[in-house]
C-alpha cells in the first residue's frame, strides 16, 4: 500500500484530473513524463491509459468508473472513445450518458459494489447501474445534491463532507456496507474527490492536504 502527497499542473486538485479504480488509472496526455513517472510508482501493479474528453484534461470532473464500466459525458469525441476502447478492451462497459448535466464526477458516488447519484440524473438511473453493474440509488447528503464531489470512497470505505449528519452517515454506511466517516483535504477544503485519487491498495493525495486529514483518509480508506 502506497500514498503519495503530490501536486498536479501546479495545483493541489490531483482528482479534478485523474480518474483511479481497482482495473486502471486514466491520465491527461498533457501530463508531465516525470509527473506519469511518479504517479506509477504508487499504483505500481495498474496500467495508467491516457485519455481526453473533447480535448479537455478534466477526466476527474467528467467522468466516473468501477472494474465494470466507465460512464462518458455524450460530449466525447468518438476519436476518444476508440482510443480508450482499445485500451481496456471488452472487460469494462463504457457508457455515454447523454444527459445535459454531464460531470459525473461530481455527481456520481461509485465504487465496485455500489453507487449514489445525484437526483439531476434520475432518467438516466437505470442506465448508469447497469453500467456498472451495482446497485444504485438517489439520495442527498451534506445538504449538497452532488454525491461524487463530496465523497472519496473506495471499497474499504468512505470519507463524506464535515455538514453530513449521523444519520445520514450511518445511512450511507449501510447502504455501502463499508466504514464512512467525515472529513476535509487540501486543508479545510470538503470537496473530497478533487482533491485525491484512490483505489483499495494506493492513493495520491494534493501536496496541501494536512497531516491529519491524511491520517483520517489513509484509516478510514485502509491504504
């Protein structure tokens, strides 16, 4: 298990462009050869694949992924989906949600046994869980109706905003049926999932993130 505080395009926002789960690690082309270096150095056993989406680095912003599928913004060029298709071959499902409200990073809460999303993608629920192929609900928390961007989950646990109650956490932990718990990173900031990238073994945290939020991250997350 590996965990790296580092910075990203001179930022902190290491998960605004990243997308990490169990089968791969997904990487803006622009990225840095040394930067790509060092990030394969802590998910040492997963193939990183490069990807863009309509020519933006924003893979943390627009989409979201388990071991089963990747749901895709229809905003995609098709150059792009034949390139990604080509790397990860017919293992995973990649799916195009043509919804208008389309980062699903922030709108989705996923991992490999379940997923929460936000209610702006109602019609498109049963698309998205069969994508993924978990169960799948709509629910708010924290007061923010955005479930992928105040979350960092893995399938060991879960870190929710600071304003989510008790009961909606042990809600959450029930529905997840992992350890979900309360926390910042990058010092104070609760927007979790733009701040890291993680899986069940590794994770890479922004450089700014305090002693103990990664402490309470790296336990909750088990990595």
């Amino acid at each position: 298990m590996t965990v790296l505080r580092t910075q990203i395009f001179s930022g902190s926002l290491i998960g605004v462009y990243l997308n990490a789960n169990n089968a791969c690690v997904l990487y803006p082309p622009s990225l840095l050869e040394s930067k790509l270096n060092e990030f394969k150095k802590v998910f040492k056993e997963t193939p990183f694949y490069p990807l863009t989406i309509n020519n933006s680095n924003l893979l943390g912003v627009y989409m979201v992924s388990n071991v089963n599928g990747i749901i895709l913004p229809s905003v995609i060029k098709d150059d792009e989906i034949e390139a990604l298709k080509k790397h990860v071959g017919d293992s995973v499902q990649i799916e195009i949600v043509n919804s208008i409200d389309n980062a699903f990073g922030n709108l989705i809460l996923c991992n490999d046994k379940s997923a929460i999303i936000s209610k702006l993608l109602k019609e498109y629920k049963g698309q998205i869980e069969d994508a993924l192929d978990v169960e799948t609900i709509i629910y708010e928390f924290g007061g923010i109706d955005l479930p992928g961007s105040i979350t960092l989950a893995n399938n060991n646990g879960c870190l929710v905003h600071p304003l989510s109650t008790d009961e909606e956490i042990e809600y959450l932990s029930s529905f997840l049926d992992i350890e979900v718990d309360v926390s910042t990173i990058n010092r104070g900031i609760p927007y979790l999932s733009s701040g890291a990238i993680v899986n069940d073994k590794h994770g890479i945290f922004g450089n700014e993130s305090t002693g103990p939020e990664l402490m309470r991250l790296t336990s909750v997350l088990q990595i």
